[in-house]
C-alpha cells in the first residue's frame, strides 16, 4: 500500500474551490531549463495534441518564476497552433506572482495534483515535483494525475503525464511518460558535451528510480550496459560524440527495448520501454 499524498493545510483550496492535494516544494527554476523534455513532447506527442483541436496542457508545479509555463506554450504552440497552457503552483504566492504574464493561451491557478481544471488535460507535466516526496508516495501520485489525463478513444491515446528530474541548466533530464493506464517509458536525454559516460544520468532519475540504481535492479543494469556499450563506441568519439552516442544505442537495442531511433538519438536521447526498467518489487 502506497503512503497517501499529505494536504498542506487542511483548509487550503485551490483555483476551482477544491482541496489542494500535495506539498509545496522549494520552487527552483531557470529559463530554458526544460528544453530537452519541451521538444520530446512535441514530437512524440505533437499529432495527438493537434487532433486534440484546442488541446489543453498542465506546467504542474511551475515554481518561483513562470518562465518554463511560457516557454512550454511557444514549444507547443510550434506543432498545436491552438494549444493553450496552464501552469498550476501549490503556492499562493508564486500564482499571484506569474498571473501579470498571463495572455491568450495561458492562465496560471493555485492547486496541486488534484488539478484544478474544469475538463481534461491532454498534457500534464511534472518536472521535478516529486523529487522532494518519498519513493512510496509516487505511485499514488501518478495514479491521481492519469486518472485527470483526457481519456483513450478510438482515435487517440489520450492524454500524457510526463513526469521527471533535471539538473539546474537543463543538460541532463531523465522522465517517465505515462498514459492514461500507467507508464509507458522512460527517456534518458544529455547534451552530450557534458557526458563522461551515460551513467552519469543516474543521478537525474526520477524518484520512483533514483534508489533503484543498485543491483539486482533492472535501472542499474540498463546503465551499466549503456557504458559497457559507450565503452565500446569509444572510437566513434573521432567523429563527435553524437555519433559515439548514437553508436552505443545502436548496440543496446540488441538486448534492451529501446523504443525510438536514430532521428532522437541524434538529440541525445534514447527511450526505452518503461517494463524493462520498473522497479522489482
């Protein structure tokens, strides 16, 4: 049984009259500090949001600043010209302090992971919120925050919860993209002038991995392999170490279900289906 998300106060209410649902968190943020995840999300999960028409996206726990909730709509705005953002802070004080940036497309409220919004979001993300919370409550957490995901029809996977950690400038992110049912995939992203060796991202694992990186944990064998096989790429480092990188993915799709190719690898990225890195419980 998974540790139930604690109330703030028991009397706080969010924007839409509800009881906040979280925590609130230090609220540490810089400009483009969340490029790497802005770009995977639009595009992977670009035409989903263009069949969407006037899809609706959540920049959950924006912090002090809103700058990664403005950034957010211009990225998305690039594949869904119709696309509108709301960023959405647990702390009063920060959602008095963004609503001067408010324009058309995006609206700022007070609220936590019960997400104050009258409909369906087809995107939440979450970027180092649950860093803060402790590994048994983020399986409650994503429960929540699926079950506001617009849901799966015939013709959509409905909506996506991309929930994860970077470091202060953004040059190394790890996160989990969950579905409606639940998560699906992990991805690994770097600007790869700053690796030494892939396992260097260990230490950007979102919570629900973070202390799984030892053995006998399937993260820790994924990483292991990855510099195994970054080891073995060495020689592609005359060429760059995107081609190095693309190289030591390239041989890990031998045993692990990398689940995108060579145009991500190419942005330092590589996914892999989130089965073969879930925690062994």
């Amino acid at each position: 049984m998974t540790s139930r998300v604690a109330l703030p106060h028991p009397r706080l209410r969010s924007s839409g009259g509800t009881p906040v649902v979280g925590t609130v968190t230090r609220g540490t943020t810089n400009p483009n500090r969340l490029r790497r995840m802005d770009r995977w999300i639009a595009a992977v999960h670009g035409a989903e949001l263009r069949r969407a028409g006037t899809p609706v996206a959540v920049d959950l726990g924006y912090g002090a600043a809103p700058w990664t909730a403005v950034e957010l709509l211009g990225r998305l705005r690039s594949v869904a010209p119709h696309a509108r953002v709301v960023g959405v802070e647990i702390e009063p004080a920060r959602v008095t302090a963004a609503k001067p940036y408010e324009r058309e497309g995006l609206a700022f409220r007070h609220g936590g992971f019960e997400i104050p919004l009258g409909g369906r979001p087809h995107l939440i993300r979450a970027a180092n919120v649950l860093r803060q919370y402790a590994e048994d409550q983020v399986a409650a957490v994503w429960e929540r925050l699926c079950a506001r995901l617009a849901p799966v029809t015939e013709a959509s996977r409905g909506g996506l919860l991309v929930e994860g950690t970077c470091d202060e400038i953004g040059r190394r992110h790890v996160w989990v993209a969950l579905g409606p049912e639940g998560p699906r995939t992990v991805t690994f992203a770097t600007r790869l002038g700053s690796l030494e060796r892939p396992s260097d991202l260990a230490e950007r694992l979102p919570k629900a991995l973070i202390h799984r990186n030892v053995p006998g944990e399937p993260v820790h064998a994924f990483l292991r392999d990855f510099d195994r096989a970054w080891a073995a790429a060495a020689p592609y480092a005359a060429y760059g170490a995107r081609q190095r990188w693309i190289r030591a993915v390239r041989d890990l799709t031998a045993d692990w279900p990398v689940a995108d190719g060579p145009a991500r690898w190419r942005q330092g990225e590589v996914t892999v289906r989130w089965g073969a890195l879930a925690p062994r419980d």
